[in-house]
C-alpha cells in the first residue's frame, strides 16, 4: 500500500466539539460550512498528488523523499463565529403594515357588533305594520235578514243601508207597548175620578156631621127647658116629657158620633186613592219604556254604516238568521298609522318626535314618511293575556319588544293604499329629537 493510501485511510474524521454539535441550532450552519471548507481543501491535496506524479522524474523522487519525511499531521477543528446566528431583521415598514392589519380588524369587529364608535343612530326593525281602525258590524237583534244592500268591499258613508232585518215581531211588539200606554193612561184617569168621588162623599160626610152636631144642640136645649118648667111648676111638664127629650138627646149625641166615623172613613178613602194615582204613573212610564225599547228594537232591524269608510268581505247572506255580536262584515275608515316592534336595546334613544321612514313590501319598497308619536306603556308581551311569569321555572332572557308607534306625514302620494295589516320595514332617527322634554325618561 502505497503512503498516500496510507495517509488517506489513517486521517482522522472531523467533528465539530461539543459545544459546537449539529444539532444546535445557532451553531449548525458554521459547522456545515467549516466542513464544506475542509472536505474542498482535501480535494484540492489530491489533484495537488495527481499533478506531482505527472511532473519529471527528479522532481518526484525528490517529493516522494520529502514526503517520506513527513509525518501526518491531526486536521484542525472550525473556529465558531463570536457572533453567533440571529434571524433576520425586518424593516419598519412590516411592522407599520401588522399594527395597520390589527387596527383594522378590531374596527371590523366594532362595526359588525354595532359598538361604539360605531354605534348607529338609525334605529331599524322589520317587525312592523300599518294599522288602522276596522270596525266590526253585528246586529243588535235576533231575526232573519231580509236584505243585503251593499256587496264585498263597497266604499259607503255613515248612513248608508248595509242589512236588514225581519221587522214583523218587533212591529207587533211596538203596537202591543203603545196599547199598555193606553191602558195605563186610563187606569189613572180612572183614579182621578174615584179621587173625586171620594172628595164629595167627604163632603156628605161632613155635611152629616154639622147635622147631627145641631140636632145635639137642639136636644140638649129641649131637655134643659124641660128640665126647668119641672121645677118651676109641679105638673107643668110630665117625666115621661123630660125623659123623651133625654133620649133625644142621646139619639143626637149618637149621631154626631156616626157622622164623625162616616166621615174619618171617607177621608181615608180619599187617600187610598190618592196613593193608587202615583203607581198609576209609574205604570204609565214603564208602559212608555217598553214602548220605547220595542222603537228601539224596531229600529236595530236596519243595519246602516256607523261611519264613512270601506267594508270588508262579507259574511252574511239573505235568509240567515243572525243574533246579536254575530260577525256579518268590517269597516275601515280612512286614517292609517304605523305599529313598529322595536327591541328594548333599540328605544334607548327614542324618543316622540323623531323622523322616521318607512317600506311597504305590498307596493315594491316604497318609502313614507312620518314622526314618533307615542311609545307603548308596557313591553308587548306584558300586556297579552297570558303574560309569562318568570319567577317560576328556568328562566332564559329573551330580548323583548316595545311598540312604537309612528305618525304618518299627510298629503304623500299613494299613501291611500296602504291598508292595515300590510308588513312594513321601519327606520327611526335618533338625531332628531326636537327637545329633551320628549324623552322616554320624561314622557307623558
């Protein structure tokens, strides 16, 4: 084996210390380029030994002496860097463009949560819808109708003949009320005259009286001239005489006593009498109230139209028999205004007066105009009947509602067709308060 196979073969590995190993991280790219330097110098020996062995054949005699002189010598380890490795310094510019980045999303965030400074002055809501006054048309009497005068949805005025009822019983009613008036009539007449009967048997009586009272005088004059003449003379006047006149006047003592009871007796005739007369008044009047409500039922047998307006469809029908609160159609009068449902975390800021818009889906999104009249007392679910009680049970928050109601401006083109019911979207402003006094906190 020659020597330089020998050296080859006898040259030691090159590993880079310790404290300087490939596996960290700081040190491993200068440990892979001392060895790259390394692995390149022994290259270049070799082509240095190929060329030496092309030369003349002193010269590599003479190297090949000296070389056998020479003894192999260990390989140098790497020097680390003082320096060490650091990444890579950014510029100024990526920083501004992150913080810009971070700002940015954050204002996103503020907007899409509708948080301050974002916080919208616009209130809107699509829980919403025209309202209107729809009156229900019922008879008030029981019969069967006889006629129908108007048809579906017919525009009428206050007055006009809408239905109409059978009449007879009620007519026969009314005749048979006037009749009892006629009669009540002449029962007090008829007190009236047995009042006065009574005032002239009072008279008689009293008269009867006065009588008797003077033959009372005139027996009692009789028995005491009797009565002297037997003392004066003996035997001018007999007993029998004297006691006759006695019993005269007994007999007319008697008879003032019967007139007097004849008379008590026909005074208190007199006065049943006159008591009778006042319920015999009110027979009277009770008979001119029957006669009145049986007018009244009379009437109620036409239907007409309380008020202008347009009527809805029509539920009744000739020959049906109705009674009363039965449902036969509706009427609306003119005169419409918008109930908008808005969320309690909405009316924060509502308040009567502000400007408001809104669309109407039933004639393609067109937009109104109108102001915030009123706001509701309560929340909507407080006032239906079968509010919840959430002192009972598992309770869950729920966001609840506050009708508002919205004003519409006059005098807007196409405002007469809207209709209640319809579905709206509406816009309220908050900017446009018109002073603090219309404030939810200082309301009515």
């Amino acid at each position: 084996m020659s020597d330089e196979k020998y050296n080859a073969l006898n040259k030691p590995t090159q590993t880079p210390p310790p404290h300087l190993s490939a596996d960290t991280p700081q040190h491993k790219a200068p440990v892979d380029k001392e060895l790259s330097s390394n692995q390149a110098a022994a290259s270049h020996h070799k082509d240095s030994e190929a060329a030496s062995t092309a030369a003349p054949d002193s010269a590599p005699a003479t190297k090949s002496a000296a070389a056998d002189n020479d003894t192999p010598m260990p390989p140098k380890e790497p020097i680390a860097s003082d320096s060490g490795w650091s990444p890579k310094k950014k510029s100024m510019l990526h920083l501004i463009l992150f913080v810009a980045l971070i700002v940015i999303g954050v204002l996103l965030i503020l907007y899409a949560w509708k948080l301050p400074p974002f916080t919208p002055t616009v209130q809107h809501t699509n829980n919403a819808f025209v309202k209107g006054r729809t009156t229900i048309i019922s008879p008030q009497v029981s019969g069967y109708v006889t006629q129908v005068a108007v048809q579906d949805f017919t525009k009428v005025s206050a007055g006009d003949l809408l239905v109409k009822i059978d009449d007879r019983n009620f007519q026969q009613q009314l005749e048979q009320a006037a009749a009892n008036i006629q009669v009540a009539i002449t029962n007090r007449a008829n007190n009236e005259q047995d009042a006065q009967v009574s005032q002239a048997q009072i008279d008689a009586r009293l008269a009867d009286l006065h009588s008797a009272q003077a033959r009372v005088l005139s027996a009692e004059q009789d028995v005491q001239r009797y009565q002297d003449l037997e003392a004066m003379t003996i035997g001018a006047v007999s007993k029998a005489e004297v006691a006759h006149t006695q019993a005269q006047l007994a007999q007319a003592k008697a008879g003032v006593e019967q007139a007097q009871a004849n008379l008590e007796a026909a005074q208190q005739a007199r006065q049943k009498t006159i008591g009778s007369l006042s319920s015999l008044d009110a027979n009277i009047k009770s008979a001119q109230a029957v006669a009145k409500q049986a007018q009244i039922n009379l009437d109620n047998t036409i239907i007409t139209a309380p008020e202008s307006g347009q009527l809805s469809q029509l539920s009744v029908k000739i020959g049906q028999y109705v009674t009363p609160g039965t449902q036969l159609m509706y009427i609306v009068p003119k005169g419409v205004w918008v109930i908008a449902n808005f969320k309690e975390t909405q009316v924060a800021n509502i308040a009567i007066g502000d400007r408001a818009t809104i669309q109407v889906d039933a004639l393609g999104g067109k937009t109104f105009t109108g102001r915030v009249s009123n706001l509701s007392p309560a929340t909507g679910s407080e006032l239906t009947t079968g509010s919840a009680n959430p002192a009972t049970g598992n309770y869950i928050k729920v966001a609840q509602r506050i009708p508002v109601r919205i004003d519409l401006d006059a005098n807007q083109p196409d405002i007469v067709r809207l209709r209640p019911g319809m579905s709206v979207e509406a816009d309220v402003d908050t900017k446009t308060h018109t002073g603090p006094h219309t404030k939810i906190t200082a309301s009515k």
